[in-house]
C-alpha cells in the first residue's frame, strides 16, 4: 500500500494506493470519507485508488476556489495513473460525470453509486422529507452531532429502517466519517467550481461505459434517478444492492463487489 499527500493548489491531498493492475479511482460521498470503499482495496488484478476530498477525512479544509474533479486529476498525475474506472458515490458520482465530460481520456469507464446529475430533478420535483428540515435546523443551531445522527438515518439507515437495526461498528464509522464535512459544509459550497451548463445538460456528451448502481434502500428519488443515468448512459439496467441504503459499497460490500467485478470483466 503506498499513501501520502498530493499537493494540489494551496491543499493537501490525502491518498491511498492498494494492488497493481488496471486502475480504479474511488470517489466518496459527501457523508463520508475514502474509508467508506474500505471493502473495495482488494480488487484481484486491479490497482485500487481513494483519497478524501478537501475538508473529509485526511485532508484539511482550506478556504479557496476548488474542483473535486482538479484534485482527481492532481492524484492520478502523482501516481502516474493515464486512466482509470472511476467510481462515485453521491456528490462522487457527479466528480465522476464531470470527469468524463472535461477530461474523457482520464476515464476509462465511469460507475454511479446513488448519483444524481446536477440539474436533474424528478418530474414531481424532489421528495420532501422532514428529517431534511430537522438536520437543517440542528446545522443552523451549530448543533453538529444531532446533524450527524440525523445523517446517519437518512443515508445508512435509509427508508423503513432504524438506527438501532444498524451494526455498531458500521455505524460509529459513519459518525465519524461524517462529522468533518458536516462542520465545513456551508463554506465548501461556497467554493466548489461546478460545470456550466450543468453536467445533466451534457450527459449526452459522455460516451464511457458505465455501471449504475443503489441501494434498495436509498432514497427513493435517487433509485428514481439511478434509473434515469442507467437509460441515459448505460447498455444495461441500474443495479438494485438490497438492504442498503445511500453507501452500499460500504454496508454489503459482497452485492456491491459482484456487480462492480461482472462491469470490469467487460472493460
């Protein structure tokens, strides 16, 4: 395993390199940090690569103008990496469309995990949920462990389960996972450079081949949206991983590796 810093602007990097072979790069979701692709560091004849995106994890949030797809680019160049699959969760997932469309030559296949393209939305508009309103509530109140607790309902536990039906471990790293990005939010938006036009405007732009990938217990917009990125970008129909909600590389890393491992036989 090697692991280190990327210098990239005024911001550190952190990242981790496990195996050899044809590469895969690991985008996480916004609730989390590269521990949540912990399963996924020993991929059989592949080169696995994570790093926590700027204000997660290992690397510190510094105030500035940022890319999450520039600091992509900035690991695979330090590891000498021409292309790789790149696989992203959520906010992720969205890095890993606009990979594709700013630098298709990096990407070598493209998996969406409960990803949503930017300027999308259901028909019907988005779902209201209350405990959105609650985790914006505690947020504002500077209330970051409620947030976090709130978090891990809606995107580990998910729709129709408990946190008490969560296993202990699974759900101690997900607070902790969760409670770096959770108090630097509001200036990370502030910040982040997206695309314009927004990346839905652009998938017909994207021609790599691509897994799509949720939870069964996921919100229901983003199964909703999975569906809709499977008949957008895909030959094949988004993968449903059962009993797992917003992380499902994370909570049934078996499902989740069966269905990642059939889509790199075929790359």
């Amino acid at each position: 395993m090697e692991s280190g810093y990327v210098s990239n602007d005024v911001c550190d990097i952190y990242f981790e390199s496990h195996g050899t072979g044809a590469s895969i790069l690991f985008l996480h979701a916004g609730v989390a940090d590269s521990r949540m692709w912990r399963n996924q560091l020993q991929i059989e004849g592949h080169r696995s690569v994570v790093f926590d995106q700027r204000g997660f994890g290992k690397s510190k949030w510094v105030s500035g103008p940022y890319a999450n797809r520039a600091d992509a680019i900035a690991v695979l160049d330090h590891l000498g990496i021409d292309s790789a699959v790149v696989v992203g969760c959520s906010n992720g997932g969205e890095t890993a469309m606009q990979l594709a469309l700013t630098a298709p030559d990096r990407v070598a296949g493209l998996v969406l995990v409960g990803a949503a393209p930017r300027g999308w939305e259901p028909a019907g508009g988005w779902t209201s949920n209350p405990l959105w309103d609650e985790a914006v509530a505690a947020f504002e109140s500077g209330d970051i462990e409620t947030v976090v607790d709130l978090d891990a309902q809606l995107w580990l536990a998910g729709a129709g389960r408990s946190l008490d039906e969560m296993e202990g471990e699974m759900l101690d790293l997900f607070r902790d996972m969760d409670r770096t990005p959770a108090a630097t939010e509001t200036e990370r938006n502030q910040h982040i450079q997206t695309l314009e036009p927004p990346t839905n405007e652009q998938l017909d732009l994207i021609d790599r081949p691509t897994l799509v990938v949720v939870g069964d217990r996921d919100e229901p917009d983003l199964i909703v949206a999975a569906h809709y990125l499977a008949d957008r970008l895909s030959d094949r129909e988004a993968v449903l991983i059962e009993d797992a909600a917003h992380l499902p590389s994370l909570e049934q890393p078996e499902s989740f590796n069966t269905a990642l491992g059939g889509f790199l036989a075929t790359i």
